[in-house]
C-alpha cells in the first residue's frame, strides 16, 4: 500500500512538472505570437506611411504642373486680349504671375 502511494504521489508530481512546462512553452509562444504581430504592424504601418508619402507627392507634382499650365494659359490669353506697348505689357504680365504665384 505504502509503495501504490508513493507511485501516486511521484506520478502527480510528475503531471505537476508537466503542466508548469506546458504553461512556460505557453507563455513562449504566446509571447512570440506577440513579438510577430507587432512586427507585421510596424511594417504595415510604414508601408502605409511610405505609400502616403508617395500619394501626396505625386498630387503636389500634379497641383504645381496645374499651376504651370494655368499660368501659361493666363498669360497667353492677356497678351491675346491686351494690346500694349512692350514694357506696359511686361509689367501686367508680370503682376499676374506675382498674383498667381502668391508673391507680392
């Protein structure tokens, strides 16, 4: 009897053994589990970021052609419509584009 104890005993100290270094391996995984989330957050995110960066450089690209070409056209469309001499003529183009531009 006394030996069937102590097979008992030895054998729940064992499955005590067991579960603690099923709960560590448990932890480790979880713990991996989290470090890789993370990591594919961090790069999705800065992919985000990189393709952000290149929306919003490619539409400044675009407004400031846009300002080009607008520009051009009101240029080209006041000599059409203006006749004056050559420096009167250069002085209203020349505050259009200041105007335009944004410099005073």
């Amino acid at each position: 009897m006394h030996d069937v104890i102590q097979r008992i005993i030895a054998t729940e100290n064992e499955a005590k053994t067991k579960v603690e270094t099923a709960r560590v391996e448990a932890d480790r995984i979880l713990s991996d589990a989290r470090k890789k989330g993370q990591d594919i957050l961090e790069r999705a995110r800065q992919e985000a970021r990189f393709e952000a960066e290149a929306i919003v450089q490619t539409a400044v690209e675009a407004a400031e052609q846009e300002k080009k070409t607008r520009l051009t056209h009101a240029v080209a469309e006041i000599e059409k419509q203006i006749h004056l001499d050559q420096n009167s003529r250069q002085w209203a183009v020349e505050g259009v584009v200041r105007c335009v531009s944004g410099l005073r």
